[in-house]
C-alpha cells in the first residue's frame, strides 16, 4: 500500500512541475504550492510522506496551489494509486471551501479530475492547470440563470442575419415573404429545432455541463448548434467557442453555415487559416487531426480558451487519441451525433478485442454517452429519422424507394455457396474457387458485373423534374481503384445515350486521390460541378451529375437535391448505412435553382417527394431480416495492402478477374413508407395509430386516468380482428429486454415518456434510489454491491439460494458465484434483500 501512496505522489509531484507549479523554493523562485495548513513543503518532508501518503497528524496531505498574490487558487486532493480521485470529491469540497477556493484537482496519479465547485460536476482533464491560467479560470463565470430564461424563439437566428427583417414590408406581405426569405437567405428554426436549444437550458438550469445531441442526417444539427453558441455567447456564458469536426470538408462547410447564420453578432474562423489571429474570433472552427498532431493543441491553447466546446459527429471526432484534446478545454462540451445508440446496444466488454466494426462502432457510441454525462444511455435530445418523416409539424425528412437489383453474379455472391470460379493456380492447372459478397472487387472483380451495375441505374434513376437529365447521384464504390472503374465505364455510356453532351464529365470521381476532390463536393452542392445548365440556360445545375465515391461523402455532407444513391458495395456496420442513407432524406425544392424569376413563377413547384436507394448487394435486406444488432459479426481481417485500398494508399490488384457475361437476375423496386425501413422502425405503429385515433382514449389521457384507459383498451381493442393486438405482440415489436407494462406503452404513444427504459437502465435507476438512503463509504467495494443488487433482482435461482441460505450452491452458480458474494461487505448482504422486498417490483424486470 506505502509503494502505491509513494508512487502516487510521485507522479503528481511530477505532473506540477511540469505544469509550472514550483513546490520547492530554490532560492530564485518561491514555492506557490503548499500542504494543508499552509505547510511549508521541505525536501525531509516530502520524504516522510512515502510511508503515508495520504494520512498526516493534521488529516489529509492536501496540496494547495497559490495564486500569483499567494492565496489559495486550487486545491489538490490527492488519492492513492488504487482508489478512483472522485472519491476525495467531498473532502475537496469541504476544504476547498474553508479556503475560499473555486477550483479543485482530484488525482490518484493516472486519472485526474478538474472540478469548478460553482458550476457544474467534475471532468477529466489530461494534465494539470499552468499557473498562468487562474486567472483565466477566475475569469470565466457563467450566469447559468440568464442562459435558462434567455428565450429562444423560431427567428433566434433570423434575428442575427437581419434585426429587423420583420418590419421590413416584403417579410409583412404574405405574398412575397417566401421570396424575401430566400433572397435573404433567412433560417428559422423548426419547433424540433427550438426543443433541442431548449433542452440545454433545461439541463444547464439541472446543474449539467456536458450535453449530446442525437439528431437524424438532414435535421439541421448545424444550425441548431448555432442557435446553441448564440446563447452561450449572447449570455456571456461563454466568450469563444471551439467547433471540432472530422473531415476537411466538413471544416470549410461548417464556417460558411456560421457565417450565413451569425455574422452580423459573431466571427468566424477556421484555425490553419487564421493561425495568428484566430482568438479574433469568437467562433473557431478546426479538423481534430491538425491539432492533434504532435500534441499542437497544447502549444497554441490555453485550457480556457475556450467556454463551449462542440464536437460534431461526436463519436468519432472524439474518438481514440482525440479524447485527451476534447478533454483539454474546460467549460461547457456539447456532442453532436447522427447515429442512434438504439442500434449498437448492449456492447459486451469481452468482445473488446474484437475486430468487428461494429464492436468498435459499440465502443465509441458507450465513450460517447459517457463523455456528455449521459451514462444512462439517454442524450439530451433525440430526432430520428422517423421523427422527421412523421412530425405533425413537417414532414421534414423523406423516406427512399429502394431499388434490390442483383445480376446472376452478385445473387451467387450473395447466397451461402457462393460464386464458383476457374482460377489458374501457380503451377498451371485450373482449380476452383468460391467467392463472397465481401471478396468482391479485392480478391476478383468482373467487369460485366460493372457494367450491368451502371446500366441499371441509368435505366432506372429518377430524373431531375426540371431539366429531365438524371437525377444528382452519389454512388459509393468498393475501393478507389472501384471508384475509377465506375467512373469511366458511366462516362462511356452517357456519352453514348447523350452525344458530345457531357464530354466526359457525366461522372466524376471523388476520392482522397483525387487533388481538387473536395472542392468538387462543394461545387456538386453549389450546382457548378464541371460547369452547370445542361439542358436550360435558365436552371442551375451541375454539369456532373453522379459523384463516385468511396468515402468523402457519408458523414456530414450537405446536398438536398439529391435523388439516387448508387450502394455499388456491399456494407456490413449499421453507421455507415445510415450515414450514406442519409445522404438523400433531405427535403429540396428544384425551382429555386431557376434563375429567370419570371419562369421560377410560371413553372409548377417541384418539390422532393423521395429518393431512388440502389441496392445492388442485397444491403437494404441485411439490415431488414439478417442483421442480428445483439451479434458479433465475424468479418474477415483486411490486410495491410486492403487497408490501402480503402484508405487511400496504393490500390491492390484483384486475385481473381471473371470474364463471364453477367445480366441483371432481379429488379424490385419497394417504396419505404410511413413505418420506415425496420433499421428505422422500434415499435407496432399500427397499435399507436389505433389508440391516438380513439377519442376516449385521447379525452382520457389528457387527464392521466390510466386505469379507465387501460380498462377500456382491454375491453374494446386488445384481441380484437382483425389485428389482434395484445400486450405479447406489443412486447415482441418493441424488441425490449424485460416486460413492459401496457400503460409504459401508451405513455411511450402519448409522449410522457421519451423512451423505452432497458432492463439494466432501470436497474441503475433503482440502485441509485437505494444508494441515497445511505451514505458513502471509502474502502467499499461498490461494484460488488451493485453486481449483487442486479443479480439479486434479475436471477430467481439467485434469489432463491440467498433467501433459503443455500450458500453452498453458489459454487456452482455459472452467474454469481460464492467469491462474488464474498466480495459483499456483510451489512449489504442483509440491505439489499430487505431494500428490494419493499421497494422493488421485480416483475417489470422479466422477460
């Protein structure tokens, strides 16, 4: 235990002293951190404190960190190797306010808390504070109060782009407001919008620091993330804010979104671009891969340059090595994500080591919620894709027709024998070979198999409703090398079915080898791509129409007259499928790209109604009746060169090429509707629209006379034809992993509850509520309490042996065991029975 406590201090010795604290006083320098009791630190005292390091006559051996006039700034609590620093949290508190101080470390020696004891909870920091930087941590005082009663309304934004829009005579005149909102580029937010600002003040004014957005691709996160920096700013709860994303692309589209929508109050500046000046700005927009190499972070920031960190895609702009420069600010983080938690559930810690993606997709979504104080796997708010296709006030996102074509190649790839070929073997001979759909174009690729691929879309693409050219496309390929291939074989074909219309540029690659590839993302969402009016002087829009790539334009990119997605690759992690899917559900009125006004009038408005989704590795089916969310899928180990070949090295050249003719073996074309694709669907929506259409139900719920609801479904709908609706089908749609009651369901229908709450959510929840009855404890192993509180509740044989005392039994029970029960200080072992006989309902937590 003494080496523990000895190494601990050493390394928080160490780490003050590389922050720039001098601890002893050399005779130029003095000392600025002291113990408790303001003791002098001496080299014989430091000594003295390897056998004991936490306990000393006077108490605990506190570090206190002096300000520049010498009075208490921060107190450091320190703990011993072995025990989690939160537990010094009220130790700190007490002392730290004895001493008037605002700030205070918790450390062990490896993991460190930095903890504002006005506001907020604490979070981990990386290093420790510099001494330069108190004052700056002085300075910053939110007025929590004034953020919460800031009243954010539908014009928040508006009101920055133009203060006085409303009294302007085009806005007041029904009949040309439209048009002098466009002109004018004006963005108000949506009600969905309003909510998730308003959600934040919410959890401000409930003492939360860290916040996550959950929002569906093509809801807006950008500008609701603005309307967020206009109210810490506006408030003074923040005086610069930093906007971290994870692609370069993304950096330059999020500066223009900032500009357009807060120029007027705020400026905006993308780091590499205003290296000398960019703490001019108020808003600071940056790759986290430029300030992360070679720890740039830590040279050219402060830990309080920023108040508002926002993170967005948020668990993978903070993943891995990123966690420590997300970290390194303090203040307020917010975490945006488009990727719904709901489909990488119950991530399994044995499987940590697993190559899977999903795995890692698992690992990163748990850090996530974890990083924005939503451990209970419920963000701050949540849009899904069905919300804004649904939404009474919208609809706002739009849902595909999916298009399944597979050729006789792809079919064979697909099914469980596999394609058979002729392969020529080093020694001259023919042997056969199988392949797979995750084989294709890396271990053999067919060229017919291509071309059907291309000629199918073109055959098959919805048109632009103006010019009657294709439709803007995005198609996603195996690999660059695929890309190219793609590339050129559409090129070939258009200039074929359009003569000396395209030139060449029909299709266009985009991949990281491609030098101007990211200009060309903007220019394909400017409507410029390779020039624009093809068809029609007067309509603007891209020379090229179909953008090949592999993977620049999944995450974030922005281009709502999109009308065919091309998935020319198989796909196995449930991100990136929702991702590319996304590309299209953003809604997109084509008239507004029609520069003659006169002609914009006259022309019938045509609006996006829904999207072509090709298919042609049966990805759309995977995700709807084999993709098992709760499986680990055992996907092949690339190697280093197929690394390469996705990432943007040099491309591998296929094992196999088949020059077999391939034809198209199937075409079904399915319209997603209003239930959505079931990646998408959780619930039995036929039973909820049954119950919000009955008018008892609905007078009845409005006053929360749940029994006389539930009477009354029992009596007139439950088992009725032609549906038969009752609580087992309901339980099974919803997929749940403990027994949901009816009257959670229609809470869930009637919007009481925002969510479903897991069985181990729930279990949390109760522990949490028994904790409270009792005070904490040091040297208490609380894992073990918590693990015999969970099985107590959830294993009748557990239960059963505890309350007959059948100790022996544990033995040989494969779920807690006799060890585990030994782990259990001995009062728990009494509480917990009695706690959960009173006060638990444990049939909510069956299956």
């Amino acid at each position: 235990m003494a080496q523990k406590e000895a190494k601990a201090r050493i390394k928080i010795n160490k780490l003050l002293e590389e922050a720039g604290w001098i601890l002893l006083e050399n005779g130029k320098q003095k000392a600025n951190v002291t113990f408790e009791n303001h003791m002098t630190i001496t080299e014989e005292f430091m000594d003295s404190l390897g056998e004991n390091f936490e306990k000393t006559k006077s108490g605990f051996a506190d570090y206190i960190l002096l300000d520049e006039k010498g009075f208490p700034a921060i107190v450091l609590e320190a703990k011993s190797e072995e025990k989690n620093p939160l537990v010094g949290k009220e130790q700190a508190r007490k002392y730290a306010k004895s001493q008037h101080c605002r700030f205070a470390i918790l450390s062990n020696g490896n993991l460190h808390y930095m903890w504002d004891i006005e506001n907020g909870s604490p979070y981990i920091i990386s290093k420790f504070p510099e001494p330069d930087s108190i004052n700056e941590f002085s300075k910053f005082k939110p007025n929590k109060e004034k953020l919460v009663k800031e009243i954010v309304a539908d014009d928040y934004i508006a009101i920055s782009q133009k203060p006085n829009y409303a009294k302007v005579a085009e806005y007041k005149k029904l009949e040309t407001r439209k048009d002098f909102c466009i002109k004018n580029k004006l963005r108000f937010l949506r009600p969905y919008q309003k909510r998730a600002v308003h959600s934040i003040q919410k959890a401000v004014d409930n003492g939360k620091s860290r916040f996550l957005f959950e929002m569906a691709t093509g809801t807006g996160k950008t500008l609701t993330a603005a309307a967020v920096i206009k109210l810490f700013l506006k408030t003074g709860n923040a005086s610069r804010v930093l906007f971290l994303v994870d692609r370069l692309e993304l950096e330059e589209q999020a500066k223009k979104a900032f500009v357009d929508y807060l120029k007027n109050d705020y400026s905006t500046a993308v780091y590499k671009e205003n290296r000398d000046d960019w703490n001019k700005a108020e808003i600071v927009v940056t790759t986290v891969q430029s300030l992360l190499f070679n720890n740039k972070y830590q040279r050219i920031f402060k830990p309080t340059d920023f108040d508002l960190v926002i993170s967005d895609e948020a668990h993978r702009s903070i993943g891995g090595n990123a966690r420590a420069l997300f970290e390194f600010f303090v203040g307020y983080k917010l975490g945006l994500t488009a990727t719904p938690k709901d489909y990488l559930r119950k991530f399994d810690q044995k499987q940590s080591k697993s190559k899977d993606p999903r795995e890692l997709e698992r690992r990163l979504l748990l850090d996530t919620y974890n990083t924005f104080g939503c451990e209970s796997g419920e963000p701050t708010f949540r849009y899904s894709l069905l919300d804004g296709v649904r939404d009474a006030d919208g609809p706002f996102l739009i849902n595909p027709y999916i298009i399944d074509a597979r050729t006789e190649i792809t079919t064979q790839l697909l099914s469980e024998e596999g394609y058979a070929a002729m392969d020529y073997s080093e020694n001259g001979e023919d042997e056969e070979n199988t392949y797979f759909k995750r084989d294709f174009e890396k271990k053999f690729f067919s060229e017919d198999t291509n071309r059907v691929f291309c000629q199918t879309f073109l055959e098959n693409a919805l048109k632009d409703p103006i010019s009657n050219e294709i439709g803007k496309t995005i198609c996603f390929a195996v690999s660059q090398n695929h890309a190219a291939k793609l590339t050129q074989l559409l090129n070939i074909m258009a200039d074929k079915v359009w003569p000396g219309k395209y030139k060449s540029d029909f299709a266009v690659q985009v991949t990281s080898y491609i030098s101007d590839a990211k200009q060309y993302t903007i220019n394909f969402t400017n409507n410029n791509l390779m020039g624009s009016a093809n068809f029609e002087d007067w309509y603007k829009t891209s020379k090229a129409r179909v953008c090949v790539t592999v993977g620049m334009m999944t995450t974030g990119y922005d281009c709502p007259d999109i009308l065919n997605l091309c998935l020319m690759r198989p796909i196995f992690s449930p991100t990136d499928f929702i991702q590319i899917k996304g590309r299209g559900t953003r809604k997109n009125t084509f008239n507004e790209d029609i520069t003659d006004n006169k002609l914009r009038e006259e022309i019938e408005i045509h609006e996006k109604k829904t999207f072509k989704l090709f298919d042609f590795f049966a990805n759309c089916e995977y995700f709807e009746e084999e993709f098992d969310y709760d499986q680990v899928l055992k996907l092949p180990v690339k190697t280093s060169d197929q690394k390469k070949d996705y990432e943007g090295g040099t491309p591998t050249a296929p094992e196999f090429e088949t020059f077999e003719k391939d034809a198209v073996e199937s075409l079904k074309e399915q319209k997603v509707g209003y239930d959505g694709m079931k990646i998408d669907r959780m619930f039995f929506e036929k039973f909820e629209d049954t119950v919000k259409d009955d008018e008892f139900i609905s007078d009845q719920v409005k006053e929360e006379n749940w029994d006389a609801v539930i009477d009354y479904i029992n009596r007139e709908i439950m088992d009725k034809p032609a549906e038969y609706f009752n609580l087992l089908k309901l339980r099974k749609s919803i997929n749940a992993d403990r027994r949901i009651s009816l009257k959670e369901i229609l809470q869930y229908i009637f919007g009481f509850i925002p969510k479903f709450k897991s069985k181990y959510e729930l279990l949390d929840e109760e522990f949490q509520k028994m904790m409270t009855l009792y005070p904490n404890e040091e040297d208490v192993n609380y894992n073990a309490i918590r693990y015999f509180f969970s099985s107590y509740i959830v294993d009748g044989k557990v239960r059963d042996i505890i309350e007959n005392k059948k100790f022996g039994e544990l033995n040989f029970n494969p779920s807690f065991t006799i060890e585990d029960y030994k782990a259990i200080p001995k009062k728990w072992r009494v509480i917990i029975p009695e706690y959960v006989k009173d006060y638990v309902s444990l049939n909510q937590f069956m299956n």
